[in-house]
C-alpha cells in the first residue's frame, strides 16, 4: 500500500473515531461512557504510533520508549486511584 494511501486510510479512521467520540458524548451509559471513551482514545493513539511513529518499522528503541511510557502512565493512574 502506498504512503498515500496509508494516511488517507488513517485520517478516515481518524475521523470515525472522532465520529464515536463525539456520538457517546450524546448517550447516556453510565459508568461506560468513561470506558468507552478510553477504549476509542486507545485505538487513536495505536493508530497515530503505528503510523506516525513508525513502531512496526523502527528498531527496538521507540518501541521501548512506548512501553516505558506506558508503564508510568500505569503507575501514575494507579496511585491515583488508591487515593480514592
């Protein structure tokens, strides 16, 4: 597939995630408007790293970084909520 073709398929994806975001905003779930909005900003954020990042290219180094990331964020949230 051409890089052309990558980003058009991206933005589209983009843009219907954007589409649920802004849809759930409008329903009344309960507790699972939060888990559901987690769940649509997750899959933006793998498709903004696989593409933008290039993390299925690259070496090792930005995919650890990620997951560097990824832990902290997990220890930061989870103080967080123990907090509570």
């Amino acid at each position: 597939m051409s890089h052309i073709r990558k980003l058009i398929v991206a933005y589209l994806g983009l843009l219907a995630l954007l589409a649920l975001t802004v849809g759930s905003s409008f329903l009344d779930l309960g507790g699972l408007n939060s888990a559901l909005n987690l769940v649509i900003a997750a899959a933006k954020a793998a498709i903004i790293a696989t593409l933008f990042m290039r993390l299925t290219s690259e070496g090792i180094l930005p995919r650890l970084a990620v997951a560097a990331t990824g832990l902290w964020l997990a220890v930061l949230f989870g103080l967080t909520l123990i907090g509570q």
